[in-house]
C-alpha cells in the first residue's frame, strides 16, 4: 500500500478539491450538476482554505487527493464559566472508491480530531449516511439524543 501524506489543504488543492467534491456528491447519483457549481465550489473553497473557520484535511498520494474531511469551527458565545470556545461540524468525509479499505478515513478523522482539541474544541458534531455510523461509532462519535432541527 502507497502511504498517503495527510495535511492540510492549501490554496493550491483548489482543482483537485473541485473534481473529488463532484465525484463525491455525484457518486450515486443520476442528478445533472448545476451550472454554477464550479464557480461557487471555488469561491466556497479560497475563503475555506485562506480564513480560520474551516480545516480542511487530505489525504494525497503522488500528488492526487485520494480522501479528504472538511471540519466547521463555530465559535461559541462566550459564558462567565471556564468552558469550551468552539464546536465543529463534521462534513464532506470522503475516500476515492479505489482507495478506500486502506485506513485513510481514519487517519484523516484522528488528524481532525487532534486538530479540533488543539482549537478547543468541546463537541464535533456528524450527520453520518446509514452505510457510515458504524465507521463514526469505531472513532469515538455516539449519540446521546438527537438535536432538534429547524429546515428552511
């Protein structure tokens, strides 16, 4: 097995990271891509990589992005007591089909999670697919209730 360098995204993975979100939100789907996509991809991702609010971790292998985890900070509104600063959000975990079954997702999700702690970090929370929850479970994610939801 190639071992696969895990780092953080820069500006420079904006291609790469473009194709693999495509390749991820199309993989089981018949849906035609919007024609704004890339643009707004782009956009999305140059103030993701350039700010302090989002990391996003990969996984590359001669110079391919085979994996990648994207991770939210949301700052908390502060409290008068010692606590946690932030929370994350989990997204957008995703190994190329030909790479996956190598441990890739999980040394991408350990190097979010220290990454998270070193960031204060109280709670990383997930919205996992039915075939992922086992996957989050074996990395120390569980679900003591369900948050309540408001959609648009």
């Amino acid at each position: 097995m190639e071992d696969a360098l895990i780092r953080r995204a820069g500006l420079a993975d904006t291609d790469q990271l473009v194709v693999l979100r495509r390749e991820f939100a199309l993989e089981d789907s018949e849906a035609v891509e919007r024609p704004d996509y890339e643009r707004d991809c782009r956009a999305f991702l140059l103030d993701a990589i350039g700010g302090d609010r989002w990391q996003i971790w990969l996984a590359e292998i001669d110079g391919r992005i085979v994996s990648h985890v994207y991770v939210a900070l949301v700052d908390k509104v502060p409290r008068p007591l010692r606590e946690h600063r932030r929370i994350a959000y989990l997204t957008n975990v995703y190994t190329r089909p030909e790479f996956r079954g190598r441990g890739m997702g999980s040394r991408l999700l350990k190097e979010a999670q220290e990454a998270a702690r070193a960031a204060d970090v109280e709670v990383m929370l997930v919205w996992p697919s039915e075939e992922s929850i086992d996957f989050y479970r074996r990395h120390g994610f569980s679900s003591p209730g369900e948050p309540l939801v408001w959609e648009a």
